[in-house]
C-alpha cells in the first residue's frame, strides 16, 4: 500500500512540477513580450536568449523577435541569423526575399537565389507532403510485390531493382537535412583551410555576415562546401542554423 502511494504522489510531484515550469515559461515570454513593446529591445534581447537557451516557447516569435532587435542595432549579420532561424520553422517566400535583400544591401557572400536555394525552398516548405507521398508509392510498391509472391507469380529483376532504388532514395531523401546544414560568419573575418588543421593551407577568407552551407563537423572544424569544393573553418566562427 505505502509503495503504490509513493508512486502516486511522485506522478502528481511531477505532473505538478511541470506544470509549474509551462507557467513560469509562459510568465517569462510574456515579460519579454511586454519589454519589447516597451521598446526595452536589451533586456528583451536577454530574456528571449535565455528561454531559447533554457526552455520550450514559442521559437518562432522569439527569433523574429530578435531580428528585428538585430536590424535596429544595426547588427545585420546576427539579423540574418535569427531570420533563418525563422525560416527554418516557418518557410515562406517573403521571409526568403528579406534575408536576400539584406545580405545584398550589407555585401554578405553565400545569398542569392541559386538553384540550390531554390531547391531547399522547397525541400523545407513541402518536405512532409513528399515524405507523405513517397511512404505512399513504396508502400503500394512493396503491396504489388507481395501479392505476386502470394500469387506465386515471378517478379521481373527490374521490379526488385527498382523497389530497392525506391526504399533507398526515401532513406536518403529522410535523412539528408541531417547532413546538411547552413552556417553564418560572426567574426569579423574567417580563414578558410584545405584540412581541418590549424597547420593547413588558407584557401581563402570569408567576412562577417557570409553564408556557408556545412555537410558534416569534424572536432573543432565544419566541413564546408563552397565552390563545389570541401574546405573547413573552425566552428566556433559561425552560427549554424538548426
């Protein structure tokens, strides 16, 4: 009897415990919200920092938040940042022209409307509709399989061939924003190197506001690919965006 009480109180300890960090979460934005309509944007500034460090909000509104806090101090740069940031959660073709336009106005390299941009437009704007739809085709793939195995029919090589190539460019299609990434300068200059050794040849420089696109990290170095060629620079320069 004592044991069951004990868990009884230790699942009310710590649904109440929750519910009162959800609360003391919800009075913190709130207080940050307040402080920047006040037009406070520093101590805003630092209490938005603070629950993206710490806590569960609503991110969206944080970082936009903090670009336009960014712009009016005159930090592009950072500016940029948080608006990717935004982008990532709420992909929209007005916040993908701002960005653009305020890289163009500041001279900021890695912009533009590339077909690689383009093209991650739209991975992160329908990225579910596609999954859904190839869960769908390999799904009925593999059904029609099945039911010629069932039937005791052959299956043409290619039909498996195919079904396999299926199943391996949804894998591949699930996994890869986790091996791509994009990353902004925040120093004021960032050597770039042919290996991922301090020791290593600079290939070139890059300035404060650039934008890289990083396909893997490496200890202390990103692996970047710029120019259609791999080259590294130390993590600690840049801000990536999740």
């Amino acid at each position: 009897m004592k044991r069951h009480l004990t868990k009884i109180f230790i699942v009310f300890f710590s649904i109440m415990t929750q519910s009162l960090d959800i609360q003391s979460q919800d009075l913190f934005q709130k207080k940050a919200d307040s402080l920047f309509t006040e037009k406070n944007y520093g101590e805003a500034s630092d209490l938005y920092l603070e629950l993206l460090d710490k806590h569960s909000i609503n991110r969206s509104n944080a970082y936009l938040k903090l670009a336009f806090i960014s712009e009016q101090k005159g930090d592009f740069s950072k500016a940029i940042y948080f608006l990717s940031e935004y982008f990532n959660l709420n992909p929209s073709e007005s916040t993908f022209t701002k960005i653009n336009k305020m890289a163009e106005e500041n001279s900021f390299s890695g912009y533009g409307r590339s077909d690689f941009n383009f093209l991650l437009l739209l991975y992160e704007r329908f990225y579910l509709w596609i999954c859904l739809v190839l869960f769908l085709i390999i799904g009925f793939s593999f059904y029609l399989l099945l039911l010629k195995k069932l039937r005791g029919e052959p299956t043409a090589l290619r039909h498996k061939v195919s079904f396999v190539f299926l199943v391996l460019f949804g894998l591949f299609f699930l996994n890869v924003g986790g091996y791509y990434s994009q990353g902004i300068v925040k120093s004021e200059q960032v050597y770039i190197r042919q290996a991922p050794s301090s020791a290593s040849k600079v290939v070139s420089n890059l300035t404060g506001g650039s934008r890289v696109n990083i396909i893997g990290e490496k200890d202390i170095w990103l692996r970047l690919l710029i120019n259609g060629q791999i080259q590294f620079a130390k993590k600690s320069d840049f801000w990536i965006i999740d």
